[in-house]
C-alpha cells in the first residue's frame, strides 16, 4: 500500500485501552497531548497557529481564541484507572498531515 492510503492508514491511531481516535497535538511548552478526535462543546482546548506556522494546544484559552474545542483524552477515557494517567502512556500518535481534518471516528 502507498501513497494516500498508507498515509490514511498511519495516521488512523487509536487509544490502546479504548479504541478511540485520538488526536495527537503538541503544547506551547513543546509536551505531547493526546485530545478526543471530535470537537466537544465542554472542551478546554483550543489548537492556535503561531506566527512561525506550528500549530500548538492551548489549554483553557481565552475568549479571544475561536475555534473549536477539544477535550484531554485521559480526562474520559472509559479504561483509563486514572485520569490523565496510563490512558496517556497507551495512546499513539497521529500524523500531523491529518490534524483538521473533518470527520472520522
């Protein structure tokens, strides 16, 4: 397989625990931070374009961020022992190709 299926195919992680999709993002300070791959009204993360054009996740932005929201991962995962705790280490990363992509489960 190759090109864009291979490409769909890696970029389709999910939480080892639960199977969910995950969307992988990095922090302003530089951290990995697995989100639920839909947007959520009750979400608190915002993913903003700096000005040098990286994408970063900011965690209870301001008003003044539009956008949508997502949530933590660890914070609702229905195998997780604890939030924001082993759920964590079992997610993979997604490719950064696929980051606003519409859709999908």
């Amino acid at each position: 397989m190759s090109g864009q299926g291979e490409r769909s195919q890696r970029s389709q992680r999910r939480c080892r625990r639960c199977q969910a999709r995950l969307r992988w993002v990095t922090t302003a300070a530089g951290k990995r931070m697995p989100l639920n791959w839909k947007p959520s009204q009750a979400g608190n993360v915002a993913l903003v374009r700096t000005t040098d054009q990286r994408i970063v996740a900011i965690v209870n932005p301001g008003p003044d961020v539009s956008g949508p929201r997502y949530t933590r991962h660890g914070a609702d995962c229905r195998e997780a022992e604890s939030p924001g705790g082993s759920a964590q280490r079992a997610a993979k990363p997604v490719n950064s190709d696929t980051l606003f992509e519409e859709g999908g489960t």
